[in-house]
C-alpha cells in the first residue's frame, strides 16, 4: 500500500516537473506567417542564400543562429527551425517560417497560424537568457530554468529507509504492512 502512495507520488512530481520544464522552454506565442517563392535564392539577412524547402526562420530579435521549437497550437505539429533572417520591427506576426518549415506544421493552404516558440533545450534557453542580459526583449519570455539534483538511491536503500519510517511510525502495524509490501 505504501509504495502505491509512493508510486503515484513520483509519478505526479515526475509529470509537473516535466510539465515545468516545458514551460520554461517556452518564449513567445503568437502568429506565424510563411514565406517562400519569391524569396528563393535571395540573401537573408544573416547573408544565406534562402531556399524554400528549408527549415529556417525570420524573427524580429531573436539571434541569427538560434534554433527553435515552433508549435502549430491548432494541429499540435512541431517543427525545428534555425533563425536566419529578419521580421520588420512593425510586423504584427511573432515568426516567418520558411515554406518547408510551414508544410510541417500544416500551415500552406492557411497561411497564417498561432504557434508556440520554445527554446529547444535548457542549455538553449540559458544562451538567449545571456544575450538578452540588459539589452531590451519586449515580447519575450524569458526565465532561467533550476535543474533539479538527482540523488541516486538503490531499490535496496529505498525499502530500508521505508522500513525504518513504518517502524517508527506504526510499530505494532510494520510486521503486517512491511509483509504485505514485500
């Protein structure tokens, strides 16, 4: 009975802490828009040739390089972009995708989508959390993430320890509990 309590418990903690480092990651929602044949083979403004078909986006101040996680909220599709131009500072739209990048989510016959955009890893987010130190990022949502320390404990360690509370908690009951769990 006593490791079921303990199964849930892990179970809950292990499902917010996943659910709050998924939030973390996140740092702006919005509306994507995409981009494509016109702009084939032109300069970006980071000074690549565009194509397409690739996997690449233009943001307003994101930094060239940066590789985000862009999230059609209405599909549920993601994909992986790398910023490599630029959005009017007066664009009422958060990300340009690249053709490509706008198929994978499902967005061609649309156009235009609400998206999340997330950094795509703790170590991502804490690059863009540096840059942004003291320089202005209106819109922008972003906040350092504190790993959690994992202490490695042993199937052997754990029941013990289990043990030992039962024992001192719930002396007469241990022997039929301890039983039961084992």
């Amino acid at each position: 009975m006593i490791f079921r309590h303990l199964l849930i418990l892990f179970l809950v903690f292990t499902s917010l802490k996943v659910s709050a480092q998924s939030d973390s990651l996140l740092i702006e929602k919005g509306v994507a828009s995409y981009y494509g044949g016109k702009f084939h083979r032109r300069k970006t403004a980071n000074g690549e040739i565009f194509h397409v078909d690739s996997l690449t986006a233009a943001h307003k101040i994101l930094p060239f390089g940066t590789v985000v996680k862009v999230t059609n909220l209405r599909r549920n599709t993601s994909v992986i972009v790398r910023i490599n131009d630029r959005l009017p500072s007066n664009s009422k739209r958060q990300i340009d995708l690249s053709q490509g990048a706008a198929g994978v989510l499902g967005m061609l016959r649309d156009g235009l989508g609400q998206v999340r955009i997330e950094a795509i890893d703790l170590d991502q987010l804490d690059r863009l959390i540096e840059y942004f130190e003291g320089k202005p990022h209106p819109n922008l949502r972003l906040r350092p993430y504190y790993r959690m320390i994992f202490i490695p404990v042993t199937v052997d360690e754990l029941s013990e320890f289990l043990a030992s509370q039962l024992r001192s908690n719930w002396v007469q009951d241990a022997p039929r509990v301890l039983d039961r769990v084992f």
